[in-house]
C-alpha cells in the first residue's frame, strides 16, 4: 500500500461508518480519487456523497463501511444508504 493510500485509510478508519469530508482528505492527497480508486480495490467498501451544492460547487464526502449491528447505524441516522 502506497503511503498517500494509508494516510487516508487511517483517517477513514479514525471515523468508521461516518462522513469525512472532502477537504480533510484533500490534505493528504490532492488525486484522492485515485487513491480511494485504489482502497475499493483492495477491498474496502467506501462510500462516497455530496453533502451540500454552495454557489455552485459540490462539497462532498467519503465514508468508511465497516461492520456493526444494524441498531447502530439506525442510532447515527444513516440506513439511508444502506437500503
């Protein structure tokens, strides 16, 4: 695993199951596209929306899946996604 893409899974990882925006990713690695192109393939369920559109522009976020009981997610507000 390249260094930019571990970077980025351990602040996926810091924040399982919630929205890390963009710009926090962006900090690691300006083609972070790239590099979350490359975690998909090695396996890692990662999701990606738009949260907000502000004169214009899309600010976005990522996700890292993990694993909990459904009771969780339904406690963070986040079966949205999952249907």
């Amino acid at each position: 695993m390249k260094h930019q893409e571990a970077e980025i899974l351990k602040l996926l990882q810091a924040h399982p199951n919630e929205w890390v925006p963009v710009y926090e990713i962006a900090k690691i690695a300006l083609q972070y596209n790239a590099r979350i192109l490359e975690l998909r393939r090695q396996g890692y369920t990662i999701l990606n929306k738009t949260l907000e559109i502000v004169d214009g522009q899309k600010h976005t976020a990522f996700m890292l899946v993990v694993e909990q009981p459904r009771q969780a997610f339904e406690e963070k507000g986040q079966m949205a996604w999952m249907k």
